[in-house]
RNA sequence: CGGGGCGUGGCGCAGUCCGGCUAGCGCGCUUGCUUUGGGAGCAAGAGGUCGUAGGUUCGAAUCCUAUCGCCCCGACCA
C-alpha cells in the first residue's frame, strides 16, 4: 500500500506539501488556473482563525465593512508606487451586460485605494477620526505561480484600514496590530515569529514603514505571515483624505493598512506537519479529538458504542470539538491514518477490552506511533482530553521554537552568510543600503526579511560591505 | 515570457513509435457476505464520443494540420 503513504517530507518538501493539502480534506484545485477551492474542512479551521483575530480587532475599536471587488482603473493611477506594484498582476473586467466598458475595472489586489477614495468623502473633522475599519474578504493577484494557500490567485484575508489625525497615532495601532498578528501566532496557531521591520525593496508598495511577522518553515525557508503598514500621508494625499484639526486647520489624515491571508493555513502545515499528514494546534483545529470505537462483532459493538457514545456525549458536554467516527465500512487502522492525515490533535480509542477495564487509548496527534499513545481511566474523560489538548498546543509551540532557533546563526563574515542562508537563517549586521541586499539575493538566493524591532544599541560592520551599521537583519531565503 | 513535460472512466497510468476485432490495468465508487486494537478479503456491478476542431484512410486513442488547457523548472510575488 505504498501508494496510500504521503511522500516523505525530508524526501521531496514540494510533493509532500502538494499532496497533504488535497488529502487532508483542506482544499481542492479549482477549475480556474491558479485558484483553489476551500473545502468545508479547510475552511473550519480559517473560520476558527478568522474568530479570533476578529474578537481581537473589536476588543481594541475596530469595526467591519464591505467594500466592492472591482476597483476604477484610474483609483491604481493615483499613487506611483503603489501602481507600479499591482500593475503586473490586476486581472481586469473590461465588459458588463454585453457591452465593452467606458472604465476598465480591476478586480481588487488589494483595498487601499477605494477605501481611500471613500475615506475622503467620510473623513472632514478630527471628530471623525480615528476610522478603524476592517474588511474581510478576498483578493485576487495573477501570481505567475501558484501553490495551494500559499499563493492563489484568489486568497481569503482580512485587510484592515485606518486612518487617524496624527503620526503617533498612526504607527502605534501599526505596532499595536502587529503585536496581536505575534500573539496569534503563538498562542493559537503555536507558530512563533519574528517581528521587525522591512527593508525598502521588501516594502508593500505605497508604504512608508511595512512591518512584519517572519517565521521559519521545515525546510527552514522563511513565510512572511503577516504584515502592517504605516503609509504616513502617501494615500492621503493621493486620494486627498483632508479634516479640519482642532486649530481649523486643514491636515491630511495619516493611514495605515495590514493583513494576514489565508497563506497562513499553509504556515500552520509547513511548520507542523510531518510524515504522516497534517498536525494542527488544538486551539484551531476544526476536530480537536476525535473518537474511533473498535469491535469485532454485534454483540462487541453494543457494549463499545454504549460506552463511546457516553464518552462522546461528556467531551461534547464540556465543548470539545469532537468528532464521532462511526463509519462501518472502514477498518479502525483507517481511520487512525485518516484522521492523522487531517491532523486532529488527540484521537479517543475505545475497544472491548477497554469497556472490560473502564479505560480508553489516548493517542496524541504530535508524538505519533506507539510513543503518543496511552491508557487513562474513562473516568473524569473530557478533563484529561482538555488537559492532553493543552499539552499538545504547548508541545508544538516549543518544538517550533527549538527548530527555529537552532536554524538561525549569528554570521560576522560574507562566507559565514552565504553558508548558512543554504539552509537556515543568517542573523547579521547590514548597511541598509539596497546595493548590498542585492547582491546577497543574486548571490545567494536569500533575502532580508525583516530587522527586529529591540535591538542592543551597539555598532557592528556590514556582513557585505563592511560599512558601520548599527542593526542586525535576518536573510532567509523566502516563499 | 524562456526551457521541459502532459492531456485516455472520479484519481493515477498503459496502449500511440509500427492504424485493425468489444480501449485495458491499479485505486476509488455501488451491492452482498465475511471482517474491524495501525491503511481488510472475496464475489458481482456501474462508469470512457481517448482535450477540441478539421483532414488522410475501408478503418484513427494511434498518422497529418490547427487550436485549447494543465503541470514542473526559471524571472515576479502576500
């Protein structure tokens, strides 16, 4: 049965990737190049992300709203660089009922500018501001490549827009958004990140300041999984968001935008997944346990699925998202790879010889084999699958901070740099200049991801040129 | 856009070079019986105008022409 077995992960990290993302139920290639369809498994665990971030985004004053998918044409002509950078890759409607349009429309890449022509009309006095607004939606980019969440044409995301009277004000709900994306990351989706700074080629286009969360993959290549952008009056300007102050003066609204995407479902796999399928933190996991009676004849399944289903009913009781595996036309060693396939993080075995000793097998989705299984009491159930839950969130978070940090090296030399960013992550002084990030990218495949945020105020040499420098940056090489 | 590969039941493929009978195989699916503590077995079934259009021929999945689409590698990217 070599064929129903993923490919190994250490093996080929591409097909691996490929095939779990269709066998584990998440997602489906759809008819329209480069775009996938989110299947119901799938996007249970996006809702579950989406949840989170959003009780989050209202907690500190932000509201939703829905904004149109086609975009003017002229809207991307107002600002230079941002037009330069959507340009290539708008998919654009040129007729409606039949007829060529006057206006070509663009399906949105993203929201900045309609948002910002509609601020205009909403924002006229301090009073209005601070505008916290959030849409959740998709976007569509004609990316010339495509992979399952990672980068569709079409991805899920929400994209928040502000807009605010001061600079403070603006880049501290920038930093303030950030440290939420950091606390997802670790706290649900037990992916630890790296926050920091962009450097100007690897700013979003438009933006002043772009901030971001980086986090290593198993193959050690960095994902940007989100991002904050302080735009300072770019789009103000370009889309002339104006108040009155309180002095009746007429300002430009400063604004800013950020986002995480669906891409980080595919963070969530690359980080956790192995040989056996996906493993998904129990916070967002759509089936945190699920349970799987065994029996070899009628009269084994009476006393089996009485007892099952009482075990069903107390972890439903104390809402856990459980999960009955009742089908009769699979073996149990099916569904136990099934359900590993689909990364559900405690599974809830129970057989006649546990109905005979009171016990259930409990096996942990993280430790996978013989080694994560083991024996409890059926007493007092749902609390020690809660307790198990809890456990696994922490285990996952801690080996994916172990990983991380044996895979990033401190470099002081070029050769050091140019080793390392083979396979890991090189942390080192940079000059900031776009020659020397150029070269390394050429040279080396890796790129600057961000430069952290608190940073020991010491004096080091550029890793490339050798020039004073005063911050450390990581280069990975990226997805 | 440059290089490479592929379109044949739901999925993965064989057959194409060298045209020939009713287009095969594995997985999956349906039904039945036996099974079920790590990917079960047997039996009987359902399912294909061979990417599309045209041409050559007594006869085309196979040869010719055109066309559409997909995948992989590179350049670009959340």
């Amino acid at each position: 049965m070599a064929e129903d077995k993923l490919p190994a992960r250490s093996e080929d990290f591409s097909e691996w990737y490929n095939q779990l993302v269709v066998r584990a139920d998440l997602a489906d290639y759809a008819p329209v190049r480069g775009c996938m369809v989110v299947k119901p498994y799938g996007w249970a665990l996006w809702e579950n992300i989406c949840d989170w971030l959003d009780a989050e985004f209202k907690k500190t004053g932000h509201v939703n709203a829905a904004f149109p998918t086609l975009i003017p044409m002229s809207f991307f002509e107002k600002e230079k660089e941002h037009v330069e950078g959507f340009a290539p890759e708008l998919a654009v409607v040129t007729h409606g009922g039949g007829a060529e349009l006057e206006e070509k429309l663009a399906v949105r890449p993203t929201s900045e500018t309609i948002i910002g022509h509609m601020y205009s009309k909403w924002v006229k006095s301090w009073r209005d501001l601070p505008l916290l607004i959030v849409q959740w939606g998709s976007v569509m980019r004609w990316e010339l490549r495509t992979k399952l969440f990672l980068r569709t044409a079409e991805f899920y995301w929400h994209e928040g827009h502000t807009a605010h009277a001061d600079e403070a004000e603006a880049k501290e709900e920038m930093y303030r958004i950030l440290d939420i994306y950091e606390q997802f990351c670790y706290e649900q989706a037990a992916i630890p990140v790296l926050k920091g700074t962009k450097s100007e080629t690897e700013r979003f286009a438009g933006a002043q300041i772009t901030t971001s969360i980086e986090a290593m993959m198993w193959d050690k290549r960095a994902l940007q999984s989100g991002t904050s952008h302080y735009f300072g009056e770019n789009f103000s300007k370009a889309f002339d968001i104006q108040f009155l102050n309180k002095d009746n003066q007429l300002t430009f609204a400063q604004t800013t935008s950020w986002a995480i995407s669906s891409r980080i479902i595919g963070a969530m796999i690359m980080v956790h997944g192995d040989d056996k399928g996906l493993v998904l933190p129990p916070r967002l996991a759509p089936v945190q346990a699920v349970v799987v009676p065994i029996f070899k004849n009628d009269d084994e399944k009476a006393k089996v699925m009485d007892v099952a289903d009482r075990l069903f009913a107390e972890l439903k009781a104390a809402n856990v998202r459980v999960k009955f595996d009742d089908r009769d036309n699979v073996s149990s060693g099916f569904k136990f790879n099934d359900w590993e396939m689909r990364g559900v993080p405690v599974r809830v075995e129970i057989g006649p010889k546990d109905v005979e000793k009171g016990t259930v097998a409990l096996a942990r989705r993280d430790k996978p084999g013989r080694e994560g299984k083991v024996f409890v009491s059926q007493e007092n159930i749902a609390q020690t699958v809660g307790a198990l839950l809890d456990e696994v969130q922490a285990a996952l978070l801690q080996r994916a901070v172990e990983y991380r940090d044996a895979n990033i090296h401190n470099v002081q030399t070029y050769d050091q740099l140019k080793e390392v960013v083979q396979d890991g992550w090189a942390f080192a002084y940079w000059c900031e200049s776009t020659e020397c990030e150029k070269k390394v990218k050429e040279e080396t495949k890796a790129t600057t991801r961000n430069i952290p945020f608190d940073q020991p105020n010491e004096e080091g040499k550029c890793v490339v040129c050798g020039k004073a420098s005063k911050r450390k940056v990581y280069f990975a090489k990226a997805y």
